[in-house]
C-alpha cells in the first residue's frame, strides 16, 4: 500500500456518523480493516447496496485501495464470508462447552446457528447464497465452511438418538432443521413473539429441545 492509497481527512472525532474514521494502516492491517468495513455496510444496506467504492470510503482509503488485496467484489465477499464462517463454528463451539452432556452440546449448537442467523442477517444471507453457492471457487471459504459443518457434525454424531445411518446425513439433518428456522426467522415468515417467546434464541431453544 503506498501514500497515494491514504485518503487526507479528518481525525475519529471528526469522522460522520456511520462512517469510520479515516486513518492510515499500516501494512498488513488494511486487508483485515476492509473486510472489517465490507461486514459493517453489509449489515446497514444490504448486499445488494455493497460495492468496493463504498467499502474504500467507508475504510477512509482511496477507491484504488482494496484491489492491493482483492481482485474483485467478489474476492472480498468471499472474504466476508469467510469470516462469518468462522465465527459462527467459533461461537458455536463456545455455546457447547458451557452444555454438560452430548445432547445439550448437540442442542448448543443449533441454538448458536440460529442466533449467529438473526444477530447477522445480511451476513447469513452472503455466506449461503450472495456468492451464488460458489464455495468450490475459494479456498478459504470452502475450508471455513466445511469447518462450521464439522462442528455440528461432531455434536450430532455424539448423540445416538440422532445419529441414524452415516455421520454425514445425519449431520445434515441436523443442519437443515436449524438452518431452515434461521431463514424462516430471517424472512419474517414467523416470528417469536407469535408463541409468546421473546426472540429468536428463545424459540429455537424450545424447537430444538
């Protein structure tokens, strides 16, 4: 990244609302930092609204900015994606430690999916379609998928009741049921407050229990 990359501006205090506040990175923290501005309008907008011009404003750098590092829109909502990946098996795997047996765990974890779902709705939306299910296409977002995948695959295959034929399928189960609540949630189709429950992870805890 060079100085031309840098946009003057004003310091943290004098930054708008909604917009970061505009500073230089050092090498190696752009990268991190634009991804970091990518999730932030991708939750305000929406995916649709996303372009790399808003993600280098939103950042406070130049608009040539972000190809040091990605190629294209889609190299950086591949990032994006990414990310959510890894923090949904992350949280996820928090969730699990505090349950104390195998089916609580297994029971954790598709709590945590569903919170992951409504605390981060355009972020779920990228992560299962924005990219047209182009996993395949990128490495890393490939290896964090099949990682949040692996994480309810060890929880369903703990619980005997629930693992019927091979570890695989039945771990599917488990992912559509929770993930078909999440985008049912997401979409509005039902609501919490309908079964007198006072948010998301209140409906799915009983759902899943």
């Amino acid at each position: 990244m060079t100085d031309s990359d840098i946009k003057d501006g004003p310091g943290p205090s004098a930054a708008p609302p909604g917009e970061a506040a505009r500073q230089p990175y050092h090498h190696g923290e752009l990268r991190p930092a634009l991804i970091r501005s990518a999730r932030a309008l991708l939750e305000e907008d929406g995916l649709e609204a996303l372009s790399l011009r808003a993600v280098a404003r939103r950042a406070g750098v130049s608009r040539q900015a972000p190809y040091h590092h990605f190629a294209d829109k889609h190299a950086l909502l591949a990032a994006v994606a990414t990310e959510g990946f890894r923090e949904l098996a992350a949280t996820s795997l928090a969730r699990m430690q505090q349950a104390p047996d195998a089916r609580a765990r297994l029971n954790a974890s598709g709590v945590a999916y569903v919170v992951f779902a409504a605390a981060n709705p355009s972020l779920f939306q990228l992560m299962f379609g924005g990219l047209g299910g182009r996993f395949n296409q990128d490495e890393a977002l490939n290896a964090a998928r099949k990682d949040a995948f692996a994480v309810i695959r060890a929880a369903s295959a703990d619980v005997p009741a629930v693992s019927r034929g091979t570890p695989d399928l039945s771990a599917v189960a488990a992912w559509a049921f929770v993930h078909g609540l999440a985008e049912l949630l997401n979409k509005g189709a039902i609501q919490p407050r309908d079964f007198g429950l006072a948010d998301a992870e209140a409906l799915a805890d009983q759902l899943i229990r």
